[in-house]
C-alpha cells in the first residue's frame, strides 16, 4: 500500500526492494522519453488495484443479492485484504531473485484473471475465489511497481516519481467507492470487474514495452517456509475471528480448529523465522514495545475500522436511506475528505515526538467516539445527522494515516526501516482483512436475525427492497439500521484498543526524527 507521511508519499516496501541507481551492480537508469513512459504504465498499473480495495463497496449489496450469499457478503472485501497482504509479503524476495520485470508482468496477469474471473462469476464462492486473486496480484504489483520505480529513475528524481504514484492512492480512495456505484447502476455490478481488464492490458503493454531491467539474481533463495507459515496463520487467524460468535459458536469445532491451527502456525513461523538468513517477517522488530503498540494502533485503526466503515457504510445508505449505489459512493465523500485532508495538515505539523503523540492519542479518541455515534444511527436518522457523523469519523482516521507509520521508522535503525515498513503494511491489512471479515460477521448476522418471517436475506438488495411493500420496507430497514447498529458498537470498542495502545507508549524516548 501507499502511506501518506509528513505530506509525502512512503512506500510500504522492504528494504531489500528499495533499490539504488549509484550502489555497485544496480542497474541503469533510465533517461528522457523512456523514463516518462515507463512512469506512465506504470502508474496505469496502479489506478485498478488501488481502485479495487473500495470500488466493490457500494457494489456490496447488489452482489450479494444476485448472487444469493448475503451470509458470505464480508468475505468480498475480506478474500481481497488478506490475499493482499501475502502477495506483499512474497513479493519482496521474488523481485530481488527473478527481476521487478518477470514479477510484475506476472503480477498484472494475476490480477487480471482474478478480475476476469470475478466478472463472470456464477456463485458468491466462486466470486470470493476470484477476488482472492485479485488481492493476491495487487499485493505483488503494488510492491514491485514502486520498487521498480527505485530501479529506473535517477536518485534525484525517484521521490517525484513515487509521489505522482503515490497521490493515485487517495484519489482512489475518493472514486472507488462512486465509480464503483456509478458502474453497478448503469452497467451491473460485474462491470465493476471487467473494466479492469483495460488498464491492466495497456499496464501490461508499457511495462514489456518500457520497463527495461537486467535480471541481476541476488543471493540466498525465497524464505518459503516462512511465507506458508505467515499465509497460514493469517488465514486461520481471519477466519477463527469472522467465524466466532456469528456463524459457529466460539467453542465449536470450526472456531477452535481455526484457533489450533493459528496458534500452530505462528508456533512454526516463530521458529522458522528465527533460522531464516532472510526472513519474510523480522522477529527483532517485535521485541520494541514501541513498533508493537503502533503497529496495534494500525491493524486496530487503519486496518480494522477503516476498511469495515467503507465497506459496510454503503449498505446502511442503500438498504436504509434508500440510496443508489452511485449517491452512496458520494456519500461516502463526508468521511473520505476529512480524513485526506486531516492527513496532509497533520503531516506538516507533526514534527516532534510530543506532537506525534498528541495525534496518534487525539485520532483513535476521536475515532471510538465516532464509531460510537454511528452507532446510535436508526433508519429515522436523517441524512444531515449521518454525514456530521462520518466528518468526526474522518478527522480520527485522517490523524491516524501517518503516525503510527512514523512510530515504526523513527523507532528503528535507518537499517532496518524497510523491513519495518514493509512488516507495517502487512500488519495493517492483516488488521484490514480480519476486520472486515468479522465486522462483516457482526453485521449480517445481526440483520438475519432481525428480518421479518418470509423475508429472504438473499433479497436485499437496493431493488428488492424498494419492491416489498411498505410495511415489509420499514421492518426491513429497521434490521439493516440494527445491524448496522451491531456493527459500529464493536468498532467503537475495537477503536479503544487503539486509544488504550496510545496510552501505553513510552515516553522519554525517540519517536520522531
């Protein structure tokens, strides 16, 4: 992914990735034309993947009805995430071993045949399949393309280059969810998935084309073990969280499966990790209590409460409020904003470690709290009143965009601040995915249990309920408000992890350069 940090633009890379035109053996610079070109693919490359994390959240609703899996409707976003955060996890060492070029070519093809497939899928676990792709081929791309831009610009210019990459990130996160709304209204909501396929034909086109690179093999080999022990426990993790107390009891059988396998798998990555000459995750970094809070803050806040707020908002405001797909993207702008905005002001002022801290603590308040106003929102709550909301929503997350990320840098060796961030990135879509996925959990089977009898959940969708008579509308809507209701009560209580991770970090030492 693509921070924002003090009004610039960091990649979440590892070290390893982050190349240098004046080292022994790096490979040339690109120049003039071919350099201009080269960016521009690149950056083609980015507008889909960095679209998908949101453009399918207003789609949500419409999917799920047509495809009849309102039960599974989290694992949309959640198959994404997770599969998203071990492609990034992988991508580092492949790059270093067989060439940004192979990997990214590769990379985009993944990407557009889990598109592809997502677009033509005939059942909601086919879909979930194919979006796990998708994430897969994004979490590589966006790793490997940034790097990329490393290998081919000159020093003075790779910071402009990376920050023209790195602005798509919030201008995608301000379209995504509307031309996502915009294309299930008027295309249907596989469209939102097939028109990918362009962009990434074209990307495609101009990295073969362009993106000219010596395949220059670096020692050691890829850290598999590692990689099937972090994939397996993230996965296991995910679902023990999205499955407890929603669709199995916490001490059923599948719950506490889910739980051994995790805890196994973080058993064998520990140890694996602990022999590996390049670990895919760098355990010394878990031993500063530092990176660990802030890395709590940013599974907790980045991860967890702002991926579930822009993938279940839109279902209150369809299913609700009434709105198109289209208007709910749009009204989806009063959090987005704020936040953007919060983001690039507090980026400037943050200069010192008091201040550093004064946002970090002031963000995750504001955030429980917003997440606590949502929560009293019923289907009388008038549009205005939702909006006011979603503001104070975004000023939290806006604080929250940059500085646990800035804890994590400033708490390490310049050595190491690659890995680091490369560790970040991963932590805050493990939190995105878990998040989602049991947020997801908490929110639809809150609603099933609140529908009227002879009400399918399947039939949920904006259409549907618009076509049910009016008293069925007004039981319908009053469940939906309900489990939205759910949703935002636990958020509020997650957020305060956040809040109470701030608290506990320690003072006296360096947390700001």
């Amino acid at each position: 992914m693509i921070t924002l940090l003090a009004g610039r633009q960091v990649s979440e890379v590892p070290m390893s990735l982050q190349a240098t035109a004046t080292t022994p053996g790096a490979p040339p610079v690109l120049q003039g034309r071919r350099l201009l070109l080269c960016v521009v693919s690149l950056g083609i490359a980015v507008v889909p993947v960095q679209l998908d994390a949101l453009v399918a959240a207003t789609a949500l609703p419409t999917i799920a009805g047509d495809l009849g899996g309102f039960a599974s409707l989290a694992w949309i976003a959640t198959a994404y995430l997770l599969a998203m955060a071990v492609g990034t996890l992988a991508s580092g060492r492949l790059g270093d071993l067989f060439g940004r070029r192979a990997l990214l070519v590769a990379a985009l093809l993944v990407f557009g045949v889990g598109s592809l497939l997502s677009g033509v899928a005939p059942s909601m676990g086919f879909l979930i399949a194919a979006r796990a792709a998708q994430g897969l081929g994004a979490g590589m791309t966006l790793t490997t393309l940034l790097a990329a831009v490393a290998d081919v610009a000159p020093p003075e210019k790779r910071a402009q280059y990376q920050g023209v990459l790195g602005a798509i990130a919030p201008v995608s996160m301000l379209l995504g969810p509307w031309a996502g709304g915009l294309v299930t209204d008027h295309l249907g909501w596989r469209w939102v998935f097939l028109l990918n396929l362009p962009l990434v034909a074209v990307a495609l086109l101009g990295v073969v084309a362009f993106l000219r690179l010596p395949v220059r093999p670096a020692g050691g080999r890829v850290d598999v073990l590692g990689l099937v022990a972090s994939s397996v426990a993230a996965s296991a993790i995910v679902l023990a969280v999205t499955w407890g107390g929603n669709q199995y009891p916490w001490g059923s059988p599948q719950v506490l499966t889910a739980v051994g396998v995790a805890v196994v798998a973080v058993a064998a990555l520990v140890a694996v990790e602990r022999r590996a000459t390049h670990p895919v995750l760098p355990l010394g970094l878990f031993r500063d209590r530092t990176v660990v809070l802030a890395l709590v803050v940013l599974a907790v806040a980045m991860g967890t409460v702002l991926m579930s707020a822009t993938n279940y908002l839109p279902a209150y405001l369809e299913l609700v409020q009434g709105h198109s797909a289209a208007n709910s993207g749009l009204l989806l702008l009063p959090l987005l904003l704020p936040a953007i905005a919060t983001a690039g002001v507090l980026g400037r002022w943050t200069t010192t470690p008091t201040r550093i801290r004064a946002a970090l603590l002031g963000g995750a308040a504001v955030l429980a709290a917003a997440c606590a106003l949502l929560a009293t929102m019923t289907a009388a709550t008038p549009g205005w009143q939702t909006a006011a909301y979603q503001v104070v929503a975004g000023l939290g997350m806006g604080a929250l965009f940059m500085t646990p990320m800035v804890l994590v840098q400033n708490a390490v060796p310049p050595a190491v601040v690659g890995a680091a961030t490369g560790t970040a990135g991963f932590v805050r879509m493990l939190g995105a995915a878990a998040g989602t996925g049991a947020l997801g959990s908490v929110f639809t089977h809150a609603v099933a249990q609140r529908l009227p009898a002879g009400v399918d959940a399947a039939s949920l969708t904006p259409a549907g309920v618009a076509a049910m008579p009016e008293a069925a509308q007004h039981a319908v809507r009053a469940a939906v408000a309900s489990g939205s209701s759910s949703l935002f009560w636990v958020t509020a209580a997650v957020a305060l992890v956040a809040v109470l991770a701030a608290v506990a970090l320690p003072r006296g030492r360096r947390t700001g350069r």
